[in-house]
C-alpha cells in the first residue's frame, strides 16, 4: 500500500514539531508569570490593603465579643449594671432555681474590698452562727445598679442579703409569698434587705461595718 510522498510526509514531521516547541513555548511563559507571581514582593498599595481587611476582620471580632455591662449609676467604686433590672424576689427565685450558685467565694479580705471598692462602705460578716453558711457574693440590678447581693444558706435553707446605698433605696418593698419574709436593716450609709423563708433574719444580723481593707490585701 503506498505511503505518499516521502517529502511531503518529511514536512508534515516538521511542522508537527515546531508546533510543540511552540506550545512549550507558550506553556513555560503562562508558568513563569504564574512563578512570578506567587514570588512577588507586596508593594505599598497592597499592605494597604491587606491592613484594612484585618482592621475590618478586628473590627468584626470586636462586636462579636461580648462587651462588659454599663457602669453603674451609682456612681461608686467599680460596680457594673448586671442584666436587666429585677425585683428582689425575681432575682431570689432565679438564684434559687440555679442552686444558689450565682455568686463566688469571698474570704474576709476580699469580702470587706467587696463593700468598699463597689458601695464606698466596708462590711464583714461578723463571726460564725450556728446554722449559718455563708457561700458567697454576686452583683444585680435590683435596688440599684450597684447592689451586692450575700448568698447563704440558714438551717439549709436558701437566703440572700440586698446591700446598697442607703439614697439609692426608694423604699423597696416587695409582696413576697407566705413562704418568704422580707426584712430591712440600716447599717451605715448602706441599706439592707434580707429575703428568706425563716420568719426572722439570720444573715444580716451578722453584717457589720468594718475598717477599710489593707490595699494589699
């Protein structure tokens, strides 16, 4: 079976391979533009604008992180808005449905900075009484933004003691259920309220004021 020319099939071989080159050619250029720019040093214009996307990054973590409360109206020490305002028997209930664990030990150093540095009064309990178990403190907004709450537990059962700025009190007063009592007590420049189930207080008699704690302790 013939084959065709020989000359013409020589230059179709030819062709064929300058074509290749041609295309490595080419290849090995949009290769080295894509070497060059992976390699390529930022300039001006792109920190620029590499730094504004992390500014706008920051700032979107900024507002995704919880922000601290508002600052109290008090006007004391370093006391911060906690949630929304409640009555004091809205916030025992909730303080009772969480087992009371809505507060953090204080030792009597730290309990007496507590008053000072939040209602500008210091306050320690007062020794031991049998049936009495002091578990801690906590901040609400209750009788105002500043109050500090004493959480205890009197013959096993569950009482918080409301403490704040004697003028920040505009007379509480709650309705509080047959098996709640609610007591007052003013000691100093501070006020106190004391709900528990027991009909006579057992907390707050132990509140006294006290000297200023020791700025090292």
């Amino acid at each position: 079976m013939p084959f065709g020319d020989s000359g013409t099939l020589v230059d179709r071989i030819r062709g064929a391979q300058d074509a290749a080159r041609s295309d490595g050619k080419k290849t090995r250029s949009v290769k080295s533009r894509f070497d060059a720019l992976a390699t390529m040093q930022l300039g001006p214009w792109h920190i620029a604008a590499a730094a504004a996307v992390l500014m706008i990054a920051a700032a979107g973590t900024w507002w995704l992180w919880p922000r601290p409360p508002a600052r109290s109206t008090i006007g004391y020490g370093y006391g911060y808005a906690v949630g929304p305002p409640m009555s004091l028997l809205d916030y025992y209930k909730r303080q009772v449905d969480g087992d009371m664990k809505g507060c953090w030990p204080c030792p009597p150093p730290r309990f007496a900075r507590t008053f000072h540095d939040r209602l500008g009064q210091s306050l320690r309990l007062a020794g031991a009484s049998i049936g009495v178990e002091a578990l801690g403190l906590a901040y609400s907004n209750t009788i105002s933004t500043s109050t500090v709450c004493v959480f205890a537990r009197v013959v096993g059962e569950p009482v918080i003691v409301f403490v704040d700025r004697a003028e920040a009190d505009d007379g509480t007063t709650v309705d509080p259920p047959a098996s709640l009592h609610l007591f007052k007590k003013r000691i100093g420049d501070l006020v106190a309220y004391e709900l528990t189930p027991h009909d006579a207080p057992g907390v707050f008699e132990l509140l006294e004021l006290t000297d200023p704690p020791n700025p090292d302790q």
